[in-house]
C-alpha cells in the first residue's frame, strides 16, 4: 500500500509526541507514589506504563491516516510494549531504561550483520524514501552502526551512573538530538552519492 501524505507537523507530533508526553508526565509525578492493586508504584513506573498505551494510540492513527508504518516503528513499538510490560510487571525501572540500551544495541548489530554479508539492511528500510547509490548506502551503513553503537553505550553509562532526572532528560533530548545532528552530517557529506532524477539524454 502506498503511503499517504499528511501534514508534515502532524506527523513529527505523533512520532514524537508520546515520548514528550513521557517526560511531562514523569516530571510531574515523579515525587508521587501510587496504589494500584495493592502494589506501590513511584510516579516513574506509572509514566512507564502510560506511555505504551500512548504510543500504540499515535501509532494507530499514524498508520490510519498514511496507511504505513515502518519497520523501525514498528520493532520499537514491540519493544517498548515487551519493557514496558515488564517494568510494570517487576516494578522496577531498570528494564525501561535498558529498552533504549537494547534498541540501539540491536539496530548497531543488524546493521553490522548486513555489512559482513557486503550488503546494507538500511537501503532495504529507507531506499525508497532516500534513493542513494550503493557505495553511498554502504558507507551511512558503517557509519550509524558505530552510532547506535556509541548511542547503546552512552545509554547504559547514564542509567548506572546518573539520577533518574538525568536520564529522562537525556533520553527524551540529549539521544534523539545527537542522533539528528549526527544524520543531518551524514546525509550532507553523503550528497555526492544522491541519484538524482535521470537527466534527458542529450
């Protein structure tokens, strides 16, 4: 099915607005505990368990109004309902904070397999909405497998070491903001791999 357009605002609002409706609501009840069926959960736990449902709701409608979701979503999504789940399960938020460990760790290593068979899993998932030669997708390839890496790395640092404040805010600006200068770099270093409409034959 082809995707549909929509209004370019729309979309950035439900692919991030369920991580921001995280962070506003976990700093507005993270000196709170709660009683729900009996078990105490600290406001952390219940912003956790929140968001998955806001994720999925977002998701929904992304996909009822463009009638496509990506893979990446898609992996994410189960993910977060998985960590999610067993956070709340658990009552423990180690298993939230290393869902963003494991994504990154698992998107670096697919990646990675991809490259030792010569070939690049992220012109599979992204070609038709970037066209790119080969040489090109190969090289952004190597590159974001060193940064999820970094990025899995960097998430596992700040959880141990750090408060739970820093970690959300990391989490909802510091990571999804280096991840984004870090592509606009590549997709400007890598514009002489463009392809570009096919010119007419002179």
């Amino acid at each position: 099915m082809d995707e549909k357009k929509i209004n370019p605002l729309l979309k950035q609002v439900l692919e991030l607005g369920p991580t921001i409706a995280f962070f506003v609501a976990y700093m507005r009840m993270r000196e709170q505990t709660y009683m729900l069926a009996g078990t105490e959960y600290d406001g952390f736990i219940v912003a956790a368990a929140a968001f998955v449902p806001i994720l999925l709701v977002a998701m929904a409608i992304l996909w009822k109004l463009t009638g496509k979701l990506s893979r990446i979503q898609v992996f994410t999504a189960v993910l977060v309902i998985v960590f999610g789940g067993l956070t709340v399960w658990f009552n423990d938020e180690t298993f939230f904070k290393m869902k963003t460990t494991i994504v990154y760790g698992l998107f670096a290593i697919l990646l990675g397999i991809g490259l030792l068979q010569g070939r690049s899993y992220l012109a599979w998932v992204l070609g038709d909405a970037m066209p790119m030669a080969e040489e090109g997708w190969m090289k952004l390839t190597r590159r974001l497998t060193y940064g999820f890496a970094v990025l899995a790395v960097a998430n596992e640092y700040v959880w141990r070491t750090m408060s739970t404040d820093a970690w959300v805010k990391i989490e909802t600006f510091g990571f999804p903001i280096a991840l984004f200068v870090f592509l606009s770099v590549q997709v400007f270093t890598l514009q002489k791999y463009m392809e570009m409409e096919d010119e007419p034959a002179e």
